[in-house]
C-alpha cells in the first residue's frame, strides 16, 4: 500500500508544482500569451481535468498490473 501512496504523492506534487506556475504566471508576470488556446492551458478547470484524469490514471495502472512510477525492479533505461 505503501507504494500506491507514493504514486499519488508524486503525482499530486507534480500538480502543484504546475498549479504554482499558474500563479506566478497570473501574479508575477504578465500574462501575454499568442493565442487564447495558449493561455486556456494555465485555466484552472482545466488543471483540474489533469489532476483527476491522473489520479484516475495511476489508480487504473494499478489495477492493471503496471508498475509502480518509482518501482526499484524498472531500469532507467526502460522508464525513460
């Protein structure tokens, strides 16, 4: 069980790490994108689409009999 947790940690720091990009794009920077699809990918419903559909992902992958994203048994090599 307690690989599945790392999983989801993994994967939810990732989510923040990208949820705090949109911040510093909304706040620190000017938010001057080409187009409007550009900026839509920074939209917060559509972080959220991400977020779920990941989790959504990693808990289909282990019911499927994938490993782990951090599982020792995969090289490097294969990971990547």
């Amino acid at each position: 069980m307690r690989k599945f947790a790392n999983d989801y940690l993994v994967y939810l720091l990732l989510m923040a790490f990208l949820a705090s990009i949109k911040l510093s794009i909304d706040y620190l920077f000017v938010a001057q994108f080409r187009a409007v699809s550009q900026a839509l990918v920074f939209d917060w419903k559509f972080i959220g689409i991400w977020t779920v559909a990941g989790l959504a992902g990693i808990w289909l992958s282990h019911r499927t009999g994938f490993p782990s994203m951090m599982d020792a048994s995969v090289s490097h090599l294969h990971r990547f």
